[in-house]
C-alpha cells in the first residue's frame, strides 16, 4: 500500500506526492470525484479516497490557518 496527495492537475495529470516526491498520474487511472487536497490509497492495482486522511489533513490546515491569521 502507498499513500498519496494530489498537489495539483496539469492537463490530463494529477501530480501526487508521495513521501516528499511528486509524481505525474494520469487522471484517467483515478476515481472520477478527486480533487486538489485529496489522500489517496495506492493498493494491489486500486486508487481510493481516503476520506478519514483527507478530512484529518484539511482539519489540520485549517487550525494552522486560524492560529496564523488569529488577531
């Protein structure tokens, strides 16, 4: 199993980063709904969301982002 966030799209790929390091995946090889931000689960020929990591990461930065823009 290997675990990956989307960064971005760039045309007909998603770059992912896997510990650190970006790879370009084509988008037709991902579920249909992905988006910017998303964890996903790279296991035994299948991508997944996982939304726990997904939810968990976006909770994190939005805590990081009040704590720098609290007044």
């Amino acid at each position: 199993m290997q675990k990956g966030i989307i960064d971005r799209f760039e045309g007909e790929y998603a770059v992912i980063e896997f510990d650190g390091k970006n790879e370009d995946v084509l988008r037709s090889e991902l579920p249909a709904e992905v988006k910017p931000g998303d964890t996903l689960i790279f296991e035994e020929g299948k991508v997944m969301i996982d939304t726990e990591a997904t939810s968990s990461r976006k909770k994190e930065i939005d805590s990081l982002m009040d704590d720098l823009f609290e007044q």
